[in-house]
C-alpha cells in the first residue's frame, strides 16, 4: 500500500511540473477520466525526456513517444515544441514547423530558442523570406547578455544561407536525382565511394547486421560497419558486409578509396579519431593500419582521398581548435614517405567545418562539403579548380537540389564527370542518410567534359592465360619521372589506372619471370574522356618471344633518339642485365611510305641507334643484333594513319637464353 501512494505521489509530482512548465492548465476536465491513460501518457513523457535530454541522438526513439503522448493530450506546448524538434532532427523535417507553431501559439515562452527552431523549420521548408523573420526576431528576443553574441552570431548565419538559398533555389542545376534504392536501406547509409569505372561501390551503414550490433540496449542506433557493392548489367548487387579484417565490434567507416578500388581508407575511433589503409590482395582485404604521423595525431582524422597517382593524401582534421574541421595534404616523396602536412588555403578552409573531402582522378577538382562558403544551410557541396600556378579557385556550390538546407555531404564524381554519388537527408529517403545518385550530361556536369583516360583491363600469361600480379610502371616520358606504380590483382589479373590528359605516358607492365611488356599514351591537354579496355599478355622468357618498345620515339625520318625514350631504354637496359646470359635482336619496322630502299635503311639505322645506346651503358655488343625490316612484317593495316603508326615501331626479340 505504501509502495502505491509513493508512485501516485510520484505520477501527481511529475504531471504537475511537467504541465506547469509549459503554462497549460491541467485539470481534470483537461484529460480523459481513465486514470490508467494519463499513467501512460506520462510513463511514455518520462522516457521520451531521456531520449530527447539525455542522448540526444536518439530523436527517432524519442519522437514516437512524444507523439504518443500528444495523441492523449495535444494541447501540451512543450511535447509539441519537443515533437517539432525531433522532427527537425529526422528525415520528416517538412513535418517540424507545424508542432513548433502551435507549441509557439500555446506558450510563447515554450522554450527560450522557438524562434530560433521556427526559423529552422522554415529554412528547411525553402520559406526563407518567413525563416529571416523568425531569426530576426531571436535576435531581438534574446535578453541573456552572456550568450547575445553567440546568439547573434548564430542568427546572422542563418540569415545568410536563407539568401543564398534564396538565390540558389531559383536557379536549380540540370541532372537527374536518384535514390539508389538497391543500396539504401531503412538505417543511415551514407559516404559512398566509388572505383573510377563505377564498377565498385563501398560506403558505410549502421544496418541491423554490423559487426558490433546495437550500440545500446536500449535503443536502435548500430555501430558503423563498411559494406560493398558491385555494379553489373542489371544495376548495383545486394550490399554485403566486407567482414573482417576491416569490420570489427567497433566503429569502422569509408572515408576513402584508391581510383583503381585496390587500396580502401578508413576510420576508426582510435586515439581521438585516425585514418587507416588496407588493401585488397587477391579476393582479401588485409589487416588495416594507421596512416603514420603527422596524418595522424591525437585530434579526430575523419575523411580522406588519395590522387590518381597515389602521391597527394587531401584529409580533413580538426587540428586546429580555432577553425574546427579542415582540409589538410600531404605528398609522398620518392622513397614513399608521406611528408609535412599542408592546411589548404583560405580560398578552400573557413572558419566553419569542411568535410566529405573528395580529390577527382583528373587531380585537379576537388570536391568537399562546407558550413562556410555561400551555403543554403548544413553543410553544402562546393567543387574547387587547382589552377596551373598551384592555386585552387574560389569554391563553387554545386547548386540546389543537390545541395538543400540539410547536410548534403560525401560527394564524389565518376572519372567521366557524368555520375556523382552523395550523401543527403530527405523527405523521400529510407532510412535517414540515404545514398544518392545525379547522373548528368556533359552540358550538365559542373566539370564540363572530364579529361582523363581510364585504362582497364586483366594481365595475363600469353600461354597459359593465367592471371598475374604485375607491377605497373607510369612515367611521364617528357620528363623521364615515375609518375605512379601499381599493382594488377593477383586472383584477377585485373588492373585500372587513371590518366589525367595533358602527358605523354610510357606504362611498363612488369613480372619476375617475364618479358616487360610496354604501352604508350600519349594524351593532348584537351583530350576528353575515354575509356580504354586493354587486356596484356605477358611472354616469358623463351627462344622466339619478342615485345614492340611502344616508348621509344625518333626524330621524323631519322635515327636520332629523342629524349623520350630513356625510361625505355632503361628498362631494356635492367633486363639485360638480370638475364646476362640471354642474346637479343633488335628490329627496326616502318609504315609502307616512300621506297623500300629507304625505309629499309631508316628501320636498320633505328635498330642500330638502341643497340648503340645500350653498348654504350656497358652491354656487350655480340649479346645483340640488329637488323631492319621496313614494312615488310606489318602488324596494323597501312591504309590508315592509327594503323601506320603502329607498324612504325621497334621491337626486341629473344635470339638465345
């Protein structure tokens, strides 16, 4: 009997205040005389407060007892300014402004920051002429001079991006939208990356099957855990989780992807927040680890991407206490250490939080997601051009309705500059974040007509047709310099690299046991996308095996070698020093132009200029051969120019091992 007049005292003690507070009278006649309905009205009050006070994530949880408890009294301003709150914090924001209205008409005092949520709400609403009025009016209101300039301070940027957003909202950028509903699911997913062929797609999710499971007991919110993809004629495959090593019972996210879909960066909470690496060997991830310091610090590392040629990291940090979240670089040097740490420019950086960095595989737009620059309102997708003096242009907002008052984050481009990949709350989404698609035209794509070339392709034995992991050599010929080194997948042999036009780029494919085997592109400055499916084969080391030197480049009708070749000379020159005992010819072949006679003279003096060259590094001369054969063993048609270009070319065979 004493334990039952203590819970009704309790139940009377918590009403009153609860309802007092809110200036609502509470009567009897205000509630239905079933006792057992007011009990649960406010047993539903009690955990909705914890959800909504105490763990302030959990709006979801909170929101669905709030309206419970409305539905028994509606008239109460403080359950429906909390429901308008827990609107706001939801992917049914248009729903917010409703509750915080007549919260506002029952108790103007509901809450010291109405006007400031009312402005909010209308913000998300795109009613920026009515949120200017509601902001203004916080301002006005505010009588707590200890908190006036933080208040002022938070007013006048709302202000600004309901401008922008004004402006933004009557200009809306051409594409089309899509919720990609064969990855989303009803939980947060969120920062998808992408391979540069849009054949891989990993991102992350707090689905009900990660790893780590629910994070509470007593709610619903998952730990991360990073899931994948793969795009095949029918669409995106059903996301499967990608297991250990990388997931864990911890937090693991994507924050960044290699072009080529080999090597994944990630985040896990260790020492404040860090960025780690892994890659894929074969069909398996291997054991993540950190990136080394100064990556790394004590502070959170919550986002990166690499270039296309694995030398430049751009990652965000929030290093520097005074401007919260920035983007910072770093370059490798030549023995593959990472250096100092550059904060980007002030062009880039605000003094608001930058985040969801993402560098294109063109090396030169960089993408991002800011709560500075001109943004409508959370963070804001901006895209920056590094000019040729090093200086990246004034950010550009990528435009409503990709951007919109909520967060729009995580953006990143396909190497063709016609699909982009985001993260966005909305009213049409499943799950909170959802992952979306804008698939545009060249006309459309704020990177007009991408200039980079994809090369894809598997290498392989030329006999067994086995896969091999081969190392990839890039050199930019015109300055002799390593521009990148990969790697083709030992399970697949399959290999992409991503090549940024304006070089002229030698590729050495590489294998302990094989003839090199060598590619030239040559890509103009303004040269648009393509993609290049070129499949290798490697030969080994036998009598009668021959490879065509695709790097080495002579004056026009002359044996003079031009500077080009060096890196190609270099490699011919290291294999005949590993395989000393081997003997070799060198062939010189031309297009079917002019006489017989002279091409026959002009391929045998070519032939005659490499086996010079190498005798001159300190090969031996009776190890070569050389011999030319004019265009008399064609490998391409000589009726047209692309196929006369091949057939003008040098080749070196195996004579004896």
């Amino acid at each position: 009997m004493l334990k039952q007049l203590v819970i009704l005292f309790a139940i009377c003690f918590i009403a009153a205040n609860l309802f007092a507070q809110t200036n609502v009278e509470f009567t009897k006649e205000s509630f239905p005389k079933d006792s057992k309905g007011l009990k649960t009205a406010l047993k539903n009050i009690l955990k909705a407060n914890d959800y909504f006070v105490e763990r302030k994530c959990c709006y979801s949880l909170a929101l669905d007892l709030y309206l419970k408890a409305n539905a028994f009294n509606p008239e109460n301003a403080l359950i429906n300014y909390r429901i308008g709150v827990c609107y706001l914090n939801s992917i049914q924001k248009d729903k917010a402004h409703a509750f915080l209205q007549k919260a506002f008409n029952l108790n103007k005092s509901v809450s010291d920051d109405i006007h400031f949520q009312l402005g909010l709400a209308l913000q998300i609403s795109l009613r920026f002429d009515e949120a200017i009025e509601e902001f203004i009016i916080c301002k006005n209101a505010n009588k707590n001079e200890k908190l006036k300039a933080e208040i002022e301070a938070n007013a006048n940027k709302k202000i600004e991006e309901c401008k922008n957003g004004f402006i933004l909202a009557n200009t809306v950028v051409k594409g089309k939208i899509e919720n990609l509903n064969l990855i989303n699911s009803q939980f947060p997913d969120y920062c998808p990356l992408i391979s540069a062929d849009e054949k891989v797609m990993i991102f992350t999710s707090r689905r009900a099957n990660t790893t780590g499971g629910q994070r509470d007991d007593n709610d619903l919110i998952y730990f991360e855990d990073i899931y994948i993809s793969k795009k095949t004629d029918a669409g995106w495959s059903s996301p499967e989780n990608i297991g250990a090593p990388i997931n864990t019972q911890n937090h693991e996210a994507t924050v960044g992807l290699s072009p080529d879909g080999q090597e994944l960066y990630i985040y896990k909470g260790d020492n404040g927040g860090d960025i780690y690496t892994c890659k894929l060997k074969g069909d398996k991830w291997i054991e993540p680890h950190a990136l080394p310091a100064p990556i790394n610090t004590e502070f959170k590392e919550s986002s990166a991407t690499i270039s296309s040629d694995g030398n430049v990291l751009y990652f965000v940090s929030d290093r520097d206490k005074n401007t919260g979240r920035d983007i910072y670089s770093s370059t490798k040097d030549k023995k593959g250490k990472w250096g100092d740490v550059q904060k980007l420019s002030s062009v880039i950086n605000t003094k608001y939080d930058e985040e969801g960095v993402f560098i294109h595989p063109d090396n030169k737009t960089l993408y991002f997601s800011s709560k500075g620059h001109k943004t409508m309102g959370g963070y804001d997708i901006f895209y920056s051009m590094l000019q040729p003096d090093g200086i990246w242009s004034e950010p550009i907002n990528i435009g409503y309705p990709i951007n919109t008052p909520d967060d729009d984050i995580y953006f990143t481009m396909s190497a063709s500059g016609l699909h982009g990949y985001f993260s966005s709350v909305r009213p049409e989404g499943m799950g909170e974040k959802d992952i979306y698609l804008i698939d545009y035209t060249e006309e459309e794509s704020p990177m007009g007509i991408a200039t980079v070339t994809i090369v894809k392709g598997e290498v392989r034995d030329a006999y067994t047709k086995a896969p091999i992991e081969a190392e990839i050599e890039i050199t930019d010929n015109s300055k002799n310099e390593l521009v990148a080194l990969f790697y083709s997948n030992s399970a697949t042999g399959e290999y992409l690299i991503s090549l940024p036009s304006g070089v002229n780029y030698g590729i050495s494919v590489k294998s302990k046991g094989y003839l090199f085997h060598s590619e030239n592109f040559d890509i103009s400055d303004s040269a648009a996308f393509s993609e290049v499916t070129l499949d290798i084969k490697l030969e080994n080391f036998s009598v009668g095996s021959k490879i065509i030197l695709r790097n080495m480049f002579f004056d026009y009708a002359s044996d003079r070698i031009k500077d080009e070749s060096i890196t190609e000379l270099g490699n011919l020159y290291n294999l005949l020093v590993e395989n000393p005992n081997i003997r070799i010819e060198i062939s010189g072949h031309t297009d079917n132009q002019s006489s017989l006679e002279t091409n026959t003279r002009l391929s045998t003096a070519r032939a005659k200029s490499v086996v010079a060259f190498l005798v001159n590094k300190g090969i031996a001369e009776n190890r070569m051969e050389y011999k030319g054969y004019a265009f008399s063993q064609p490998i391409a048609s000589n009726d047209t120019e692309e196929g006369k270009k091949q057939n003008r070319r040098v080749e070196f065979k195996i004579l004896s091992k």
